[in-house]
C-alpha cells in the first residue's frame, strides 16, 4: 500500500509538473500573442477614433461609411498611415468642402503632395481646401487650386508651406467680388516680394478686398478725385491686377492716396 501510495504520489508529481509547464507555456503563450495584437488593436482603436472626430465635422453623416473606405483605400495605395489620412480628412471637412467627391479629390491631391516631398499633408489640404471650398461656383478642381498656390509661392518669396496656410483668409471675400483664384495668387505672390512675411501680404490684399468692396466716405471722395471707379464692380470688370495697375498708374495718385482709399 505503501509502493502502491507512493507510485500514485510520484505519478501525481510528475503530472502536476507537467501541468505546471503547460499552465506557464500557455501563459507564455497568451502574453506573446496579446503583444502582437496589441499594436494592430491600438492601430485600429486610433484610426476608428479619427474617423470617429471627422464624422463631427461631416454635414452628411451617412457619407461617413464611404470616406472611410476611401480613407483606408488611399492610405493603402500612397503608403501613409491610416490616422495621418483619417486626420487630414478631418482637416478639409472642417474647412468646409462637404462634398464627398470634391473632399476625396482634395485629400488625394494633399496626399500626393506629401508622398512627393513637397508639403505636409494636412498644411496641403488646409490650403486646397479653402480654395475649394470658396470657389465651388467655379469649381475649382483640387489640382488647379494646388498648382495656383505652389505657383503663387514660386512669383514671390513665400513657401508653399506658408503659402497654403493663410490663403484661406483672403479666398472667401476674393471669390464673393468675382476675383478668380488664378488671379488671388498671382496677387499674394506678387506682394510677397515687397511684404516682410506672407501673412502681412495676406493682411494686406485682404484689407484692400475688404475696403473696395465696401469704401469708406473718404475712399470714395479720393476715388472721385482720382476719377477712377472705386468698387467690386471694377474690380470684376477689369481684374484685380487691372484695377491694382491702373490705380498705381494713375498720375494723380500721391502719397496719401493708398491711406485714404485703404
């Protein structure tokens, strides 16, 4: 009874040992394929939280479903992270562009920009976005409107950086007074030779949109001493570089003239 206790002992032993080793494989085991799923999970958990705060900025809730595809399908096709792209999305919904269409067409364009080198995605898309957004009567393709800033940048001394990240201010009121946005940079870019940063060029063309589409009393008693017509109207017929040139031509214009019009 004693051999008989002892062999149940030992074998007792040797299968409790066993199943230690099991219990610890196992363990090993669960925590080794916890860490692989961990990044993807935490991936995922990141991405559907992106998707989750563009949803916020989308008049159009049901459209969420297919941006999320596109999102995931350019992600896939330039290479760039999914929450990169989710993020960028974000950025033209909230600058207005509501469209499903016209947002992907600009968020594809933003993300060749940055797979080129040229400019961070979100910053392209700040600034394409605007231009689309504020010229969708024309509309503006998400190209052109990139070429325009990237060209805008090349006249004068701005980055397309800086470029895209405060032309958003001037769009609205340039495309309200007909002004197209071909003619807008041209404009910028021309002021950013003379203008110690791109913002104050910015600050500049927009406070001269601003007081021709609304002159004050003095502004239109110096326009009539000048003999020129001082309006939106103008401005439409003869181009905001026509208007501009033909102003700086005028040969009673003197040095209080841009403080009264202005």
């Amino acid at each position: 009874m004693r051999f008989a206790a002892g062999g149940v002992g030992e074998a007792g032993g040797k299968i409790a040992a066993r199943l230690g080793g099991m219990a610890t494989t196992g363990a090993i085991g669960a925590a080794a394929v916890g860490a692989a799923l961990a990044a993807p999970l935490s991936k995922f958990s990141a991405f559907q939280k992106a998707m989750a705060e563009t949803s916020t900025v989308m008049d159009d809730k049901d459209a969420l479903p297919r941006i999320t595809r596109e999102v995931r399908a350019l992600s896939k096709e330039m290479g760039v992270d999914q929450v990169k792209v989710a993020n960028t999305a974000w950025t033209i919904f909230s600058a207005g562009v509501q469209d499903a269409a016209k947002a992907t067409d600009v968020l594809r364009t933003s993300l060749k920009l940055a797979v080129g080198g040229s400019v961070d995605a979100k910053i392209a898309a700040t600034g394409i976005a605007s231009a689309v957004n504020a010229y969708k009567a024309t509309a503006l393709s998400a190209a052109d409107a990139a070429d325009i800033i990237f060209k805008a940048s090349a006249i004068g001394m701005a980055s397309p950086e800086a470029m895209a990240t405060t032309i958003g201010r001037v769009t609205p009121i340039a495309s309200q007074m007909g002004v197209s946005f071909a003619e807008l940079g041209a404009a910028l870019g021309a002021l950013t030779t003379v203008s110690p940063s791109t913002e104050e060029a910015v600050t500049q063309l927009r406070s001269i949109l601003v007081a021709v589409q609304d002159p004050s009393k003095q502004a239109r008693e110096e326009a009539a001493r000048l003999g020129i017509q001082f309006n939106a109207a103008a401005v439409k017929a003869k181009g905001l570089g026509g208007f501009l040139n033909e102003l700086a031509r005028n040969q009673k214009f003197n040095g209080d003239s841009a403080a009264k019009l202005f």
